[in-house]
C-alpha cells in the first residue's frame, strides 16, 4: 500500500488535520486503524469511527489538543496505516515520520 500524508505545521496543543491518500480502494474496507508512536511508544490510535473517508482513495482524520499534548517534540512521531476488508485481507501502509513543533504556554487553550 502506498500512502502520502498531507499535514503542515504540526505543533504541540493545535487540531492538525492529517489527510491519507492511499494507492488502494478504501471503499469495502471492514476496519482502518491509524497508529501513532513516539520513541518506540504507541501514543495514539485512531480507528474506524475516528477516520472520515474523503474520497475513493482518500482519508483524513483530526487530532484534539490533549492529543497532540501527548507527544514530545524532541523525537519524530511515526503514522502507520492499517486496514482489513471484508474478505480478511490485511494491508498495511509504510511507516511515514515526521516532527512536531513546541509550544511555549504549555496546556489546552
């Protein structure tokens, strides 16, 4: 499965949209999972009823402030895409890295 991943200026403490565009058909798909890891952590997951399909081929999910107070900005965050269809055939998406601004005033605003 080949992903793009669309979100700029990713800081601590915003909402940041991230948009998926995946090489293969979203339609019939029984379960998607979007993970989130930092050093070698699982910090976030988001599933199915996270996940709003855009398109044929495109995907986009939204973080909440907590969500991205979570993560530290001293070490990459990793998104790896994973879904199942109805058939039980799973796939999975690379492993795509990216680093997150910090804030100065620390919390939910």
């Amino acid at each position: 499965m080949t992903i793009e991943c669309y979100c700029k200026g990713m800081s601590r403490g915003t909402t940041p949209s991230f948009s998926f565009h995946v090489s293969i058909p979203i339609i019939g798909t029984e379960t998607y999972y979007i993970t989130f890891r930092q050093h070698n952590q699982i910090i976030l997951e988001k599933q199915d009823f996270d996940i709003v399909r855009v398109d044929k081929d495109t995907i986009k999910v939204k973080l909440t402030q907590l969500e991205t107070l979570l993560f530290s900005s001293k070490f990459p965050i990793e998104v790896q895409i994973r879904t199942k269809y109805g058939d039980g055939a799973a796939v999975a998406s690379n492993i795509m890295e990216f680093w997150l601004d910090d804030i100065i005033k620390e919390g939910e605003i």
